[in-house]
C-alpha cells in the first residue's frame, strides 16, 4: 500500500487543502480535506523598536543560579520602524547567570553577564561586566531611568550607563529589559585607582556597598549607626587593607556624631564630598526610595591618595516614586531618609548643613530640575511598541505586584500616576525647602 499527502495553502482564505492518495493493489482513492490554516503572522506596527538582544544558552539550559554561571551566545540586533532586523551589532560568547535579591524571586528574572570578551554595547564604553535589569514589579518600565536620568542632571560623577532592548532568551520573548553597566572599578565606571592585595599604600581605591545583607565576603559593622559596609572591590582583601577602609570610615562616623568633642561642620567636609553626599539625600527625598535609610543598595567609594569618601553611584529605584506600599514611601508627603537614616539625622543637628540642602534643591529646581515631564513624556512614547509586547507576555497590568500601592490597568494609566506622584512630591518639597 503507498500512502502520499499533498498540501496547498490559499494565502487569502487560510485554509490548507490536503490530498490523502492511497493505493492498493485493488484500486487507488483521493480524498481532499480542507483545514484551517494557522493565523498569519501579524506584523509589528511601525513606531520606535528597541534593539533586539537573543540570548541562547548551551544546550537550551535554563538559567536557575545566581551564584552559577553557564555558557551562552548573544546577539544584538538594531531594527527600523517596521521592526525589520537592520544591522547586528554584536555577537559574542559570554557566561550568564541571575542576580537581583527580591527580583529574582519575580517571573521575570533580572540577568548578570560576564562576556568572553571586552565588547561595546549599544554605545557604551567596552566592558566584559554587563547586567540585565527587569523592572517587573515597576509597570512603567522607566523608573530606574528616571533616577539615573535625575542622577546625571545632578552632576554625579558616575552615573550607570542603560539602554532599553527586547530579549529573546532561548527561542522565548522574555520581554523589556535594560542592558547596562554593572557597578565596578574601571576608567569608564567607578574611575578610581584599583588596589592589589600587595599594595603597601592602602589608602585606595575602595568601592563598598552599605548592605545589610551582607552580600559580599568581606563586611564591617559602625559602632555608631550600626550601619554595614560591604567591600566591593578590592576582592581579596588582606587584613591591613580591611583595617584601614575599616577606621576611616569609623572616623567619618565619629566626626558626624560629634564624639569627643570633634567639631562636625568644620571637619566633616575635610573627610566626607558633600555634594555626593547632599544629592544623594536629595535624589532619594525626592523618589522617597525605601532604600534611603542607607540599609542597602547604597555605593560609596574612596580614591587613593583623596581624603574624601564620595556617595555613589545611584542604584535600584524600581520601587522608588510611589510604587511601593509599606514604609509610608507612598506617601508624597513627610521626609523619610533624613528622619530613618542615622547619618542623616545627626547631619540635620546642625544648622549650617540645614541650610546647604535648601540651597542645593532650590538651585536644582531653579535649572537642572525644574521640569522633568518631557523625560518622561518622551520616554513612554519611545516605550509604546515594547511595552505593549512586554505586557502581553506578562499580563500584569490589571494585577497587584509587590510591593505596588495601586493598580491602574493600563500602562498609559501607570505612566500617569508616576506624573501625579512626582508632582505631588515636587509641590511638597518645595513648600518646605525654601
């Protein structure tokens, strides 16, 4: 018996017609079946399309570590308006594994990158050290970009360098991400002299993260504030190394704390950058960022040879501007940094640095923040096309996420409340800082 199948597709109609042929020794009969075909491929509208990062890992292998790294490729691809691939930016082994602390508990799982090689991305200066942030629990997708946005308006000396891209991980839309720079020591990021294990001059560079957690193997505690230090870099640190970044930053506490006499306005500038300092407060004032307590996600550095300890890089404002439901960070109104973080509150003691905060936001507000929207206006038309396939891959609009305060049900309504809430916060802190 010999059995053939032949099929023919009506574009127009989309129905499949299949010839089933078969043949005995007796006699031969043909039967046709009509079936639908499957939809066809709806193409992407025309608008603005971010750059399209597909990752495949070795053998298809998921990633379920963040503390374990497996092989993968990557390319990057730019598209026009009608979403056309155009050009491939880059292709490049690299090693992948998760990373976050309550986001990569999340659906959608942030990414840690570690290329094979030194690579530009999108611009940004060549580093093998990248990281892919999710943004999940934030449904504008923006609100990291805001705070580096504001960042960079401030004058901080480092800000992390971002792009927005559509990924593909493993044949599966995974949605909009942020590709970036990942916070470390280099000439383009934290630009500060790197130190070995045998370096006899310990005065730097040292890049520490103020981390509860205790994220990192090498930590120290303050005696004042009980505030926790972890060393990012130097890695292997030896002991007179960790003794020293250890004292000097008990020094700068004591000196806040006024012990033994010391007096704070006059030898507080000599050992701490007060501007880092004072816009930190202010940019976390100002997105009421729960992590202003100086508790976690709170990066300071010290240069070799440089007296001063500087605040920075701003890192990890998803939950910041409203989207948060606990802590009273909600809440347009009343302070939160200077009142729970204790270095704040013994800062605001004295008169004289009263005074510098006034002044620093009302000369911000008077240039450099005076009118954030058009940021923000212009951030979420650009975002249209992506975040509208991110939300269709995962439908969250119209459900609670942790931590947010409120569901809107729509991206455009989420967009609008983070306006709403600027505004509000704006207004109020103006009314008090003048």
């Amino acid at each position: 018996m010999n059995i053939s199948v032949k099929a023919s597709e009506n574009a127009i109609e989309t129905v499949r017609s299949i010839s089933l042929s078969v043949k005995t020794a007796e006699k031969s009969e043909t039967v046709k079946i009509n079936q639908e075909a499957a939809p066809p491929v709806i193409p992407d509208p025309e608008g603005h399309h971010y750059p399209l990062l597909t990752i495949t890992t070795e053998n298809g292998k998921p990633i379920t570590s963040k503390e374990d790294y497996i092989n993968a490729t990557i390319t990057i691809e730019s598209r026009n308006e009608k979403g056309e691939i155009i050009e491939k930016l880059l292709e490049a082994t690299t090693e992948i594994r998760g990373r976050g602390n309550s986001t990569w508990g999340m659906e959608k799982k942030p990414y840690r990158l570690k290329l094979s090689k030194s690579s530009e991305i999108l611009g940004m200066p060549k580093n093998k050290h990248w990281v892919l942030l999710a943004n999940y629990s934030d449904k504008t997708l923006m609100r990291n970009e805001l705070a580096f946005e504001i960042s960079r308006r401030m004058g901080f000396v480092y800000t992390p360098r971002m792009e927005y891209v559509d990924v593909v991980l493993n044949g599966d839309f995974i949605g909009n991400y942020m590709i970036g720079e990942h916070i470390r020591i280099d000439k383009d990021r934290v630009n500060i002299a790197e130190m070995g294990p045998s370096d006899t001059n310990t005065s730097g560079g040292y890049l520490l993260e103020i981390d509860e957690r205790k994220g990192e193997p090498v930590w120290f505690e303050t005696e004042e504030a009980k505030m926790v230090f972890c060393v990012n870099r130097p890695e292997d640190i030896p002991a007179i190394q960790k003794e020293y970044i250890r004292d000097y930053i008990q020094n700068i506490e004591n000196i806040i704390y006024g012990k033994g006499g010391i007096n704070t306005v006059s030898e507080l500038p000599k050992y701490l950058d007060m501007k880092s300092f004072i816009d930190y407060l202010l940019l976390n004032e100002l997105s009421k960022n729960v992590d202003g307590n100086l508790r976690l996600s709170t990066f300071v550095y010290k240069d070799k040879d440089n007296d001063k300890l500087y605040f920075g890089p701003v890192w990890d404002y998803d939950i910041a501007f409203g989207n948060i439901n606990y802590e009273g960070c909600e809440i347009t109104t009343g302070w939160y940094a200077r009142i729970k973080a204790a270095w704040y509150q013994e800062f605001f003691k004295h008169a004289e640095f009263d005074k510098m905060v006034t002044d620093r936001w009302i000369e911000l507000r008077s240039d450099k923040l005076s009118n954030l929207y058009p940021f923000i206006d212009e951030l979420a038309d650009k975002m249209e096309i992506s975040q509208s396939k991110n939300f269709k891959r995962w439908p969250i609009l119209d459900k609670a996420v942790w931590p947010n305060p409120i569901v809107t049900g729509s991206y455009q309504g989420e967009v609008n409340y983070l306006k709403d809430w600027l505004t509000r916060r704006i207004n109020w802190m103006d009314q008090t800082l003048k």
